[in-house]
C-alpha cells in the first residue's frame, strides 16, 4: 500500500508500496522515550509527523 507522511514543516514523504505493522508504529508513536522513527528510510522526529494518510497508487496496469 502507499502511504503520505504529512510533516508539520509542509513537506510530505511518499511511501511506495510499504509494509509494516500499524500496531507497533503507532506504539513507537506514543512511546515517550522514542524521539525518532524511520519511515521508508528516513529517520524523522515523530514531533513533527502531522498525519500518516493512505493513497490510492497512480501506476497503470496492463
């Protein structure tokens, strides 16, 4: 599934085709002592982590 990270600063980060477990992100959100999460690679301060939406993928098929 693809994803959109909306960041606080305007950017967004676009995730093609990720997989990962909701549940265990979302306690890595919410846990205190995490400052930062890697998200498709990039290592990213959850404080500024806005929105995590998914997108419907624009790939043709044939």
């Amino acid at each position: 599934m693809d994803y959109q990270v909306q960041l606080n600063n305007g950017q967004a980060i676009n995730l093609k085709n990720a997989e990962f477990d909701v549940a265990t992100f979302t306690a890595t959100l919410n846990e205190q002592k995490i400052n930062f999460v890697n998200i498709g690679g990039a290592i990213i301060n959850k404080h500024i982590i806005v929105s995590v939406i998914p997108v419907e993928s624009t790939e043709m098929q044939a």
